[in-house]
C-alpha cells in the first residue's frame, strides 16, 4: 500500500490533502478460480475464500481472496487479482476506480472505499498496463478496518463489474469491563493526545488543552467529548476535539469518519482559526484500536508556521510544518492529522 501525500491550491485556499490508497501490479503464474483457497496462499492463519468472474471481454478472469474472519479493529483485506485466460495479452487500465469492493455489515451499514474518495483532489491518474498470455497481476489491496458487527458480505469489483458476495466473519474477546475501562483504552491508544483534556463521562465534553507530542508549541485550547456505542461483543468509541472550545457547526459523516459530505468538500461556516479532530476506536477488553479519522483545519494569514504532526499507526510523529492561511483536511488513515494553530492570527 502506498500513501499519497499533495499539497493543493483550490480557489486561493492551500489545502493540505491526506489520502491513502492501495494500487499495485506484479505479473505472475497464480492461478485464479472460483473455488476456494487454502490460507497457505496467501499467507494467512485462517481459511480464505475465493470468487470470480470474466471480464475486459472474458479474454482475464478477476477473482477476490479474502480472509473468512477478520478481528474487530483489524482490517478485512481483499486481494484482487486479473489472469489472462486469452491467446494474446491483454491491455487495461491501472486505476482506482476499476477495483473496489463493497462491505455491507449485519446492521445495514454500507461502506464503498471509491465512494470516499468521491470529490478528493490529488489521486493518481489511469496508468496503462498489459497482462501477457497465461499472466498474472495483482490489481489491488483493498483494506477496511472492520468497526461493525459481523457477518459482512463483501462484494468485490473489477471493471464495473460485481463479482459473487463472500461472508466474513467478525470475531472480538468481548467488549470491556465498564466505561471507565473502555476510556482508559482509548486514552492509551490516542498516544495520550486527552490527558489534558479528558471526557470523564461518554456524551459530556469538557475543556481542557491539547499538548504537542514534541516541541514548543503552545498547547491548543480544546473541547473534548467521547461518545460509546455498543457492537455486542465490543464497542465503537469516537472521540471529537474542537478547537476553540465550543466551535458549532460541526457534524461527523459516516460510515467514512469525514467532517464533510462525501464527494462534496466544504469548510465550516465557523470564521477562523478552528479545527476539527474526529477519531474512532474500536475498544475490547483487551485493547482499544484506532480505526479511522479525519480533520478539518481553517487559519488567517498571518506569515507563520507551526508545528504539523500526524499519527503513524503507533504515536504521533512530526511530519513538517503548517503554513497559517487558508484551508486544510485529512482523512483516509487510522488516526488524524494535526496542526497547532495557537500561534495562527485571530
């Protein structure tokens, strides 16, 4: 998987754009079918399963690989392969959009990774590719953070093309032992981002401050809430930051974790500097995981920098700076994005 960092210029505004996607080719002499496959091939520890179908003119067959259970918090991963069963090679096109699949969960919810990126500056344009006779190419990684409860049927596609649904189970220790337990995790979990600014309660923010990982930055003057829903044998917990306290207009979009509507970026009708941080967390007995997240940042111009870290899987990191003026929003990862606009002009 690679990730796809761009800084764009829309309309005057800099917007910084995170986006994380999956797409990649290796030829090959795999050979696809629709009957199922054994975990060895994949290098998985639990049973897989397969579907497929003709496409690109039934000259390559497209078939989907998938674990039959996936942990909570962990991610469900498809693999999605073309095999040329023509006498001659076969030319297509490497995109984004001709691979996707679609994850429906036992509560209705529906969560199309193409549909997240609906409106997004900044993805990687078609890239031509040929597939030679007898050849085998990965098309793409597809990896979904599992927050819902199971079964999930997932429908592959290739093409425009849907390819049979295949069930995946959701397996979970069961969820923790009380809401002061559930908190601590995900306390622990954000890289202590809340020590400061912790919600002792789900549902009632309190105000506090966020604290740079590292550096001298003056800390930012936060609102924090967590709320808990249940998932039976775990719970989903999401946590929203506002800075300054008491910012309005702010709404959460799901299933995608989005401070804005999918397919249609708009800022909020709050005057700047503000930001956003919206981060759910799948929490266990055992653990809590963070599982998606996105951020929406405004700031005046004022011909400062400050400190810009992001999260990378396991804490927090500084990747660079943050130019006051303009616009900025993340999303696509398993945790946020932040910049510490307290130097920013108000």
């Amino acid at each position: 998987m690679r990730t796809f960092r761009d800084m764009k210029r829309l309309a005057g505004v800099g917007v910084a754009v995170a986006i994380t996607v999956g797409l990649s080719v290796g030829v090959g002499s795999q050979r696809a079918s629709a009957a199922s496959a054994h975990a060895s091939e994949v290098g998985l520890l639990t049973p897989t399963q397969r579907s497929g179908r003709l496409v690109l003119g039934r000259r390559v067959r497209c078939s989907a690989t998938v674990s039959s259970e996936v942990q909570a918090g962990q991610a469900v991963s498809v693999r999605l392969v073309l095999h040329n069963v023509s006498k001659r090679a076969v030319t297509y096109s490497r995109w984004l959009g001709n691979a996707s699949v679609v994850l429906r969960a036992a509560d209705g919810t529906t969560y199309d990774p193409n549909a997240f990126y609906a409106g997004l500056p900044g993805l990687p344009p078609p890239i031509p590719g040929k597939i030679p006779h007898g050849a085998t190419v990965l098309l793409r990684r597809i990896a979904i953070p599992v927050r819902w409860r199971g079964p999930l049927e997932l429908t592959p596609e290739c093409f425009g093309k849907a390819l049979p649904a295949l069930e995946v189970r959701v397996a979970a220790p069961g969820p923790p032992a009380d809401q002061g337990a559930a908190i601590d995790e995900v306390v622990a979990a954000s890289g202590h981002l809340l020590d400061h600014c912790l919600p002792q309660t789900p549902g009632f923010p309190v105000i506090g401050q966020i604290d740079p990982p590292s550096g001298n930055a003056p800390p930012l003057s936060a609102e924090c809430s967590l709320s808990l829903s249940s998932e039976g044998s775990f719970l989903v917990a999401q946590v929203l930051v506002l800075t300054p306290p008491g910012l309005s207009g702010v709404q959460i979009f799901q299933p995608y974790e989005t401070l804005w509507p999918i397919g249609h970026f708009v800022g909020l009708t709050s005057p700047p500097p503000y930001e956003a941080i919206a981060w759910a967390f799948v929490v266990t007995r055992e653990t809590a995981t963070p599982v998606a997240a996105g951020s929406l940042t405004a700031t005046n111009a004022s011909g400062q920098t400050v400190p810009f870290f992001d999260w990378n899987g396991s804490g927090w990191r500084q990747s660079g700076s943050y130019s006051c003026g303009g616009g900025g929003f993340s999303a696509g990862g398993r945790g946020p994005e932040i910049a510490f606009i307290s130097t920013c002009a108000t």
